[in-house]
C-alpha cells in the first residue's frame, strides 16, 4: 500500500471511530477539561506556551495543570481514550493531543491538513542541496515507511497528515536510528523537531520498556532517558506539544520544565515519570540541583537551537549539565545538535569542545552560510 493510501486509511478508520464514539460536548471559545471544571484556574494555568497544529499558532488556552505541563497516564500503556478523566484506580488517562488541539484551536481534521500543507512547500524543499559529512553516512530514507519506527509512532505520523519526510528528516532520522552523533543545521520551519523526536521515541519505545516511571515512595528524582535542551519556553512548549503527539499512546512520557514559570507544577509533572524532558538550561540547572532531575539515565542529548543558547549566554548552564553533572559521557550518550542557521566556528569549536571532547581537532568546518541551504556535520560517537 502507497503512503498515500495509508493516510488516506487512516483517516478513514479514525472517522469511523469518532462517529461510534459518544458525541462530544459542543465546542465552547474558552475549553476547559472536564476534570478541571470543577477548579478554578490560577494566574499562571493559562499557557503561555503557543500551542502549535502543524504550522499554525493556537491562541494561549488554559492547559490543565497550568503552565505548559500535562497530565499523563500512569503505567505503560495508557488505556484508549478521547477524554480526561480518571479510570479505575484512580489512573489518569492519556488526553489525545490531537483532539485537544483540533478543540483549542476550533480546526477539524481538513483544517489541519490544509495548515500542514501551509506549513511545508514541498516543491521547494526538494530543490534544495543537502550537504553531509563524516564517515559511512547512512542513506536517506525517500518515506516514513521505509524507516522502522515501531507501528505505534507510525500511526501517530499518519495521526499527523505527515505524507513524506522533509530533507532533514530524511537525511536524520536514518543517522540517529542508526546510533550515530549528529550536528544538523536546518532552516526554521524544515521539521527539525520530527527529526530527532522520532528517532529518540522509537528508541525509547524498543530499548527501554522497563524503564521505571514512578520513584519508590519517599523518592523524588525523576531519571529521564532523554533531554533536549532548547533556549526559550516558547521552542520548549513547542517541542512539548509536538512530541506529545509524535508519543500519544507508545507509552513514552514527555514533560517541560522552563524558567520564568512557577515550579511547582512541574515539579509535580516530573513526579509521574518522565522519559523525554524537554527544558530550558537554567530551570534544568536549578531542578538538578534541587535533586529533583537526575541525568544519570540519559541516552539521548539534543541541544537544538544550540547556536542561539550560546548567544544568549548559557554556556556555564550547558557546561554544567554536560560537563559537571551526572550525565554519562559522549561514548555511552548519543549527543545531536540541531540549529537552524549555521552556528560560527568559534561556536562550533566551544560546542565541540565539551560536548564531543574527545574529538579530533582535525574536523572540517565550513565557512559561511547559505540561508536556504541545509548543511550537516554526521559524526560518530
Ligand atoms: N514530514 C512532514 N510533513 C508535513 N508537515 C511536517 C512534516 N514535518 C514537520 N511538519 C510540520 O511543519 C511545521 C514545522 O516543523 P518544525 O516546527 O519541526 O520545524 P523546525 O525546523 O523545528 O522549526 P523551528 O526552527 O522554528 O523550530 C510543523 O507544523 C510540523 O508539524
């Protein structure tokens, strides 16, 4: 079956779920979550996080629990449901991001698909030269199809009108399933996110089924697998936002942590296991210190954006996570770096300089920067 036919299928088949489904509440300008009705919100309950669908930006909505966290099953594998909610147990189920956004945002699915398209020029994108480098850089992959994903994060792709991978997905997802490092420099908007979220829920998914959500009473550290970094609360929303959908019902969690927030609801956000944090530098320093974040676990290390975290003065902070923590060393991590302009020499040579020390100084750098042109560094770990 073509891609095309899958989606098509896909789509199909949801439609025909959400006619046998209880009917939903009519849609209402400001949602609020049935388990939160009963609450009033806090000031700081309303998002400031832009929720994103595919290109286009939500305006601000309460999300339940407030700023930016998210309630997340308890277990592995969350029961099948359209609604927050409490199950038997007392077990809160996983909402469907794709239902939440498509309320927020009043968008049916045809909307979405028409933003996707907004969202991604293919005919242009094709046309574009990629650069790689390094040593046996794994080809690239013409369709999602061709990369084994793991069926639960394929449904998710086919969930997100993804038809095709962008250059950069197709040039990266194959390098990091593969367990390669990578640095990549893509232009805004090129899908870097998918890039490394798919290759990191995939392997989360296959590699670390066991991996222990929920700390002994009277422990509260949470031990993610991975971490990506990223410079403000608006990216890291947006990559929370993005990888919820990307993980909804594989079983892998995702939380953010940010500054300029209060601490508290995502201190709780943390308590119910994370797998995938996404964080801004220094509230990351701050929750490591407080012990309540430990990096001895992480397998997977995505600096994106990492150029701008340099302007913007947070060396010491990624020194100090990289460098000066529990995070495991280069060998036993993988480490990608993701930026969407060409970051300078000086730039690359500090990030080299503690994220991959070992590497040899002989690497070929490139000078300048073409805007509309992608170029990669694939290196080895
Ligand atoms: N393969 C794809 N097919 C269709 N749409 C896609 C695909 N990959 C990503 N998108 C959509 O394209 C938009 C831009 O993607 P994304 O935000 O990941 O880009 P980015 O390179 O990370 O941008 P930025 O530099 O602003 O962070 C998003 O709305 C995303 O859902």
């Amino acid at each position: 079956m073509s891609w095309a036919d899958a989606v098509a299928e896909a789509a199909e088949s949801e439609a025909v779920a959400a006619a046998n489904a209880a009917p939903l509440p009519p849609l209402r300008s400001s949602y609020v979550p049935p388990h939160l009705r009963s609450k009033s919100l806090s000031p700081d309950a309303v998002a400031f996080c832009p929720s994103s669908l595919n290109g286009s930006t939500l305006p601000p909505v309460p999300l339940p629990g407030g700023g930016g966290g998210r309630v997340f099953g308890v277990g592995r594998a969350p029961r099948r449901s359209s609604r927050w909610g409490r199950g038997a147990g007392g077990r809160v189920h996983e909402p469907n991001p794709f239902e939440l956004a498509a309320q927020f945002g009043g968008m049916d699915i045809s909307d979405k698909e028409n933003a996707v398209s907004a969202a991604i020029n293919f005919d242009v994108y094709e046309d574009i030269p990629v650069d790689t480098s390094g040593y046996d850089v794994p080809p690239p992959a013409n369709s999602f199809a061709e990369i084994d994903l793991g069926d639960a994060l394929f449904l998710n792709i086919k969930r997100c009108k993804y038809v095709k991978p962008t250059p950069v997905q197709k040039h990266a997802i194959p390098i990091l399933m593969a367990g390669r490092d990578l640095m990549a420099c893509a232009q805004t908007g090129s899908g870097k996110t998918a890039a490394f979220c798919f290759p990191i829920i995939s392997s989360v998914m296959r590699n670390h089924s066991l991996h222990q959500h929920i700390a002994p009473r009277g422990v509260r550290t949470t031990y993610p697998l991975a971490l990506i970094l990223s410079p403000t609360r608006e990216l890291s929303c947006q990559i929370h936002e993005e990888a919820k959908k990307f993980s909804y019902q594989t079983g892998v969690r995702v939380a953010v942590v940010y500054g300029g927030a209060p601490i508290h609801q995502q201190l709780r956000d943390l308590e119910r296991g994370v797998d995938i944090l996404v964080a801004t530098p220094g509230r990351l320093v701050d929750l490591v210190e407080r012990a309540r974040v430990s990096l001895q676990m992480i397998k997977y290390l995505v600096l994106d954006e990492a150029d701008r975290m340099l302007d913007m003065g947070f060396e010491p902070q990624i020194r100090r996570i990289v460098e000066q923590v529990d995070m495991p060393h280069p060998g036993a991590r993988q480490t990608m770096l993701f930026s969407a302009t060409f970051p300078q020499e000086i730039q690359i040579e500090m990030l080299w300089g503690f994220v991959w020390p070992s590497w040899p100084n002989s690497i070929p750098l490139w000078g300048g920067v073409a805007a509309s042109y992608f170029r990669w560094q694939d290196m080895w770990s």
